[in-house]
C-alpha cells in the first residue's frame, strides 16, 4: 500500500479525482496506484511527484528503515 501517495494527496486536500484530474490519468489508477496493486510509469510517478510538490523519493522509494 502506498500510503506516502495517499498522505501526500490528502495533505493537498485532493480526492483521487482531482489528483487523476491533474494528472491525466483516472480515479481508479490512482485508487490502484494507492493500494499497491498498479506499479505507474515513470512518466506518471513524475506527473503526480509534480503535482502533489514531492520528489519520486517522498512519494514511491520505499524505506526498509522503518
């Protein structure tokens, strides 16, 4: 589960249809992406990166410190 993308879009007070919106790409690509179950292109983890002001670190690398 990608709960960094899901804090990062909620932070911004965005629902997944307003982030998709953003985007260009559908609720439910970001509904899957948020789940864990819907690996994005790069060009897409960068559209939202941007979109959402994180880097692809904030938002996709994930920490095996935790």
């Amino acid at each position: 589960m990608n709960m960094k993308l899901k804090l990062a879009r909620v932070e911004k007070n965005l629902s997944q249809q307003e982030l998709a919106d953003c985007v260009e790409a559908t609720r439910q690509t970001i509904g899957l992406i948020e789940k864990g179950k819907y690996n994005p292109t790069l060009n897409l983890c960068v559209r939202i990166a941007n979109a959402l002001d994180k880097t692809l670190n904030d938002l996709f690398w994930e920490d095996h410190n935790d």
